[in-house]
C-alpha cells in the first residue's frame, strides 16, 4: 500500500458531503463515501473521480439502523485517516410537532447517529493512536429557536458530543476532534428557504474550511461564514425573557 | 407565473418555472409538466429556453460522470456548463473539440443548439464532437442517442432547440492539447473583399474569425481583424513562453457593469471610439506570431460579466445569419453597407467561415456567417427585417440560438429540415410536451 491517506465522509450523498470529496481528492485522498442513497453518492464518486482522477468508492449506510453501525465500521477496508459526519437532516418543524416518531427521527439522524457512530471510530482512533474526527454540526444548536428546535436540539446535542469528545480525546493523545458550524449553506437541504444572502455560504466553502481545519491550520472549532459567530454570540447574550418574544 | 428573458433581455414573457432538480426527478417532470423546454445557463439569446408555458431548469444535472484519458472521452450530465469542464481539463491537456464564444453555456444547450466556435469550417460543430447522448422522450423513457443508435432522434435533437426531449447526460470527445495557450496571428483586412480573402487564406488554420468595423463606410466597408490562431505546441510554447505557466487556469470575470446601464451610453460616437481604439490595437499587434490565453482567445467577453447590460432596460438583439458561399461576397456587402448607413451602434460584429452541419436543424450550412448586435429601439424590427429579406433571397438562414424576433416566413425559407423535423416531433408525441415561445412563434 502506498501512503495515500484515506478519508471517510458519512453522509456522503449530500452537497457538502460531494463538496468536502472533491476538496480531499484535489488534495490527493483516497476517498470512501458512506450513504443510505447509493445511487446518489456514486454520482457523487464518479465525479470526483472524473476530475481528479482519483477512486473514490462508495458504502452503504443507513443512520437509522444504529444496531449495524459496529459492523459498518468492521467491514471498512481499513480505518481511515480522517472521518468526516456531514450526516444532517434539516426536517419539517412543523409536522414534528404533531408526530412524535418523526420528531424522534429528526433527533436521532442528527445526534444520536453521528454521535454513535463518531464514538466508534473515536474508540479505533485511540486504539491506533493517531486519527481526525470532523463533525458538521449546526449554529442551530447554539440555542433553541420556534421555527427549528428539533434540529437545533439535536445539533447542540451533537455540538456538545463533540465538545466531550474533544476534551477526552485531548487527554488521551493525538486523535483530533473538529466542529464545524456551517451557518446557512446553499445546497440541496435549503433549495426551498430565503436564506439571508450575507450569512449564506455555499458547499465549497464549507469544504474547503473542513479541510483546513482538520488538515492544515489544527483550529477546532469553526464558523464557516465568520460573521455567523457575531450572530450566534449576540443571540445567546439575549436575556430569555426578550428572547422567547422574537420570532426566529 | 414570472418573466424570464433570454441573454438579450428581450423579448421578456411569461412562463412556470419547475423546481431545479437532479437527473432521477426530471422523468418525473417531464410526465407530469406538459409542455415545457429545458433551460440552462438561460445564454440563447431570445426565447429559445422559455417554456411555454413550463421551463425546467437543468443546473441540478452538474456531476461528471466519467472520464477516460486514454480515449479522452468524458461523460457528463447536461447542466454541467463549457466553463467547468475547461477549468477541470485545461491542466490536465485536454480542451473541447468544439466551443462557442462564452464558455457559460451548459452541454445540453450547447447540443441542442448545436453550437459553433472559430473551428467550423475544419471540425464542425459541438454536436460533431458529441459520441452520444441520453434523452428523456416524451413518454418520460430515458434513451440513449448516438450516431449508430436512435440516429433520428440524435440528428433531430443535434440542433432541435430541445424540442425532441430532455438532454440528461452526453459523452464528449476532448481534444489532447500540449499546452493552454494559443498561437495567434493577427491578420489587417482594409475593407470586405480582403477580410473574405483573408479567412479563405487563413481557413488551413485551426481556429479563424474577423472582427468588422461596422462603422466603416465607403472604400473602407468591411474592415476587419482576421484573428488566426492554433493551440501552442509545447515546443512553440517554450519560444515564445517568457515564464508563463503552460496550462493556465482559467481568468475570473474581473469588471461587470453593476445596474443596467442607461440606453444614451451606446451612441455612434462612443462605438465609433470603441472601434477604432479596438483596431488600432489589433494594427498594432498584427504580423508576427504571440501566445494567447485560451480563455482570452475564446472568451474574450465573458471576461466582462453580464456585458449584456450595457445595452441598457430594453435590451438588444443579436442578429446572425449564414449566407451560402457562392453569394456571400454580395449579400454582405449589401447588409454591411445599410447597417453603416443606419448608422447602427453594433460593436461587435464578427464574421467567419462555416462549413456543413448534420443535424436536421442546425444553422451551420457552408458559407459565411455574419452576428452584430443591436440595440433595441423603436426602428430597429422593421430595419433587421429589411436584413433578413436579403438572407432569405441569398438562401441563407438566422441561428436560432440567437433568435428573438424573424418571421415565420425566414424561418420556413432557410430550414429544409423542418418538415422532416415536425414530422419526427409529431411522431414521437414531442410537438404535445416540449414547446418554447421560439417554437410557437415560429410554428415549429
């Protein structure tokens, strides 16, 4: 075996999971994309092959079956370098606050499963002693709002996960452990909102700082549109009582 | 409902514009969406990508699908645009065997236009340079086209406008290059006759086009700069290289007029400084041999992002027609010399050399092609009418790409593939569930 280094991305159908390929292969990666939708991430794959003349192949995944995720990890070629979540399910606010087994699908997509599944390579990682963990979390998990607590909930859940990680991680030795919160991203999950086009970023950008952050300049915790932290930070100062008042 | 424009921004019409989505939803689209045409970058000038009243958007069609280095064939879906596959296989030496003037046009519409570039005249059109293609029919099937399979459906929708199907995805041949610069030489043509005489004399040449002073009248009618170029060899390029990079990236869009730019800009005077700055420059640099940009040789506008607003809130109209060989010289003449007498503000006419073409409906035929834009004004319908009787008389046809705005009558005149093409889109249920406003104003 040469000593290409390898990257996983789960989540690997999605615009930032093709993005953050793309982005890995120019880089000179082997690339490994793990999905439920197969046919899409081999779109993905024959992409980024085509362009960058690298393999790149493709895994089935499906984050709602967590009692597979150990044999997932078992039957990848190898361990990979770096493991990338961009897994994330945007979901519909309302409908979930009638259908509690649709609010628990949002919940699990988004927290329960990457967290899960993070925590087994996490385990690997330290065995081998070397690793990077990136998780795409959200600014939606900085605090609660009306119009998306599901997903805000389960991406601060996720948020905080990778927070804990990092720290145990950290006293353990050299597995790194990478948040990333994209802010509103053009892709696929938001065609349908009006995103305020100063705090939007698209999918290269998004991949392009994962890249930099877990591979280049070691920051830990990112906000992709910069300004998105000036945003969250004021947002979390605002006392409850006018907070819960505004519509956001 | 809402408005869309064509890159001219005229005319502006009514249409229902369907969500963007990727290659396994447009079937779906198309049975459910009669009647409709397919849109990409929206860069046809007219309304060739409106749809009536449906307009289904092809950019979600934008991976690559495969790409062999050996053959230098690459598979693509057909919203993947000219300019992301140069910018992909530029460094790697490979170019398109064919490309048009702005490289933000996608392959579908490239295809379904059957675009031209400066090479026409050896290499043919980009539908020549297209192995196969896969087509969503009017029954919602998804088929694959090439020359050996489904050939009448290939030869229909190479140049159908998109009134056979939905392009989805195509196999393209690239061609190998040694470097990404260009070996241009620079030709004078003090009127018309040197400017023909000069494409005939540079026709050996991969690439050729003249770029005419429109404003010139009299014995100076026609004068023009031919631009000759080849792709660099390596070797060339290490002559004349002085350190520059061999496969350069491609240029970004580097001025773009903000707003719509008020209508008084554009006046016989400030052209008439535009042109003669232009060929002076040319003058200047003509004779020996000089290494051009691809982007720059092939591109040269779309270095100016949205230059179409220059022509201001009504817009403009391109006007480009193919007169055949054996009338060409007179026919231009006649066109260039009441388009000087107008006094018309057309800064950028260019003429060259095109050969024959084999889709049933595409506008290459052999001869010359002449394109000038104009302005839209209250005189400008009936004058470009008085044009198009010419061409009409010459057999010669107006590209469809461009069109906003001929006569049935012209239409019917130049293309005599048309009946065999209405009958193919009558066949395959075509003429119920793909329609544009180009195809119902002219009957298509």
């Amino acid at each position: 075996m040469s000593d290409q280094k390898t990257v996983l991305i789960l989540g690997g159908s999605s615009d930032i999971g093709y993005a953050t390929a793309l982005r890995y292969a120019e880089g000179g990666w082997r690339v490994w994309l793990a999905a439920r939708d197969l046919a899409s991430a081999q779109r993905n794959a024959d992409d980024v092959t085509a362009r960058s003349g690298q393999p790149v192949t493709v895994h089935a995944l499906d984050v709602l079956q967590s009692e597979k995720f150990v044999d997932f990890v078992a039957q990848m070629p190898a361990l990979p370098d770096t493991v990338i979540s961009v897994i994330g399910e945007l979901g519909d606010q309302k409908r979930a606050e009638t259908d509690s087994s649709y609010a628990a699908m949002i919940m699990r997509t988004n927290f329960e499963a990457p967290s899960q599944l993070l925590d087994i390579f996490a385990g690997r990682f330290q065995a081998r002693g070397t690793g990077t963990i990136v998780g795409v979390s959200s600014v939606a998990g900085d605090r609660g709002r009306g119009s998306n607590y599901f997903y805000g909930a389960a991406k601060a859940g996720f948020s905080q996960y990778l927070s804990g990680l990092r720290n145990r991680m950290s006293l353990a030795g050299k597995v790194r452990v990478v948040t990333v919160k994209p802010g509103f991203v053009r892709t696929r999950m938001t065609a349908h909102l009006k995103l305020p086009a100063s705090l939007t970023v698209t999918p290269d950008r998004v991949a392009s700082d994962i890249y930099g952050a877990a591979e280049e300049n070691g920051r830990e915790v990112i906000y992709v549109a910069k300004r998105f932290w000036l945003v969250m930070t004021i947002i979390c100062l605002l006392p409850e009582p006018l907070f819960k008042r505004l519509k956001l | 409902m809402s408005n869309l424009a064509g890159w001219g921004h005229y005319p502006i019409v009514a249409t229902e514009c369907l969500p963007e989505r990727g290659p396994v939803d447009i079937a779906g689209l198309v049975s459910a969406h009669p009647s409709m045409i397919a849109r990409g970058h929206g860069r046809a000038y007219g309304d060739a990508a409106i749809g009536q009243p449906f307009t289904l958007p092809t950019l979600g069609l934008n991976r690559l699908r495969s790409f062999d280095a050996a053959t230098g064939l690459l598979r693509v879906e057909a919203g993947v645009s000219i300019a992301e596959v140069l910018a992909t296989f530029v460094p790697r030496g490979y170019f398109l065997a064919v490309v048009p003037g702005t490289k933000f046009v996608t392959v579908g519409g490239a295809i379904a236009a059957d675009v031209h570039g400066k090479n026409h005249h050896r290499d043919g059109g980009f539908a020549d340079s297209v192995e196969a293609f896969r087509l969503v029919t009017p029954g919602a099937e998804t088929v694959t086209c090439s020359r050996t399979v489904n050939k009448e459906l290939f030869a229909a929708t190479t140049g159908g406008m998109g009134l056979t199907g939905v392009i989805v995805e195509a196999t393209l041949r690239l061609r190998a290059i040694e470097t990404g610069w260009l070996k241009q030489q620079t030709h004078i043509a003090a009127d018309l006759d040197a400017a023909i005489a000069a494409l005939e004399a540079t026709a050996a040449s991969t690439y050729s086009v003249a770029w005419i002073d429109c404003l010139a009248r009299g014995n100076a009618l026609g004068r023009s700069l031919i631009y000759a170029a080849e792709h660099a060899s390596a070797q060339e390029f290490e002559l004349l290289s002085n350190g520059r990079t061999a496969f350069p990236p491609a240029r970004s869009a580097r001025l773009a007029p903000p707003l719509v730019a008020p209508s008084w800009l554009l006046n016989r005077a400030s052209v008439g400084a535009f042109n003669a700055l232009y060929f002076g420059r040319g003058v200047a640099r003509a004779g020996a041999p000089e290494l051009v940009h691809w982007d720059t040789y092939f591109f040269p506008l779309d270095a100016i992002g949205h230059w179409n607003r220059i022509y201001g809130r009504r817009g403009f109209v391109q006007h480009q027609c193919v007169i055949p060989l054996e009338t060409a010289r007179g026919v231009l003449a006649e066109i260039l010399d009441r388009v000087a007498r107008r006094g018309s503000v057309s800064f950028l006419a260019v003429l060259k050399q095109l050969g024959p073409s084999h889709g049933l409906m595409s506008f290459p035929m052999r001869g010359y092609t002449l394109a000038m834009d104009f302005p839209m004004t209250d005189t400008l319908l009936p004058f470009l009418d008085e044009i198009d009787a010419l061409v009409a008389d010459a057999g010669g046809r107006l590209y469809l790409a461009k069109d906003a705005r001929q006569s049935r009558a012209t239409f019917e005149a130049g293309y005599p593939g048309l009946a065999a093409f209405r009958e193919l889109r009558c066949h395959t249920g075509a003429d119920r569930h793909f329609a544009s406003h180009l195809s119902a104003r002219l009957g298509i």
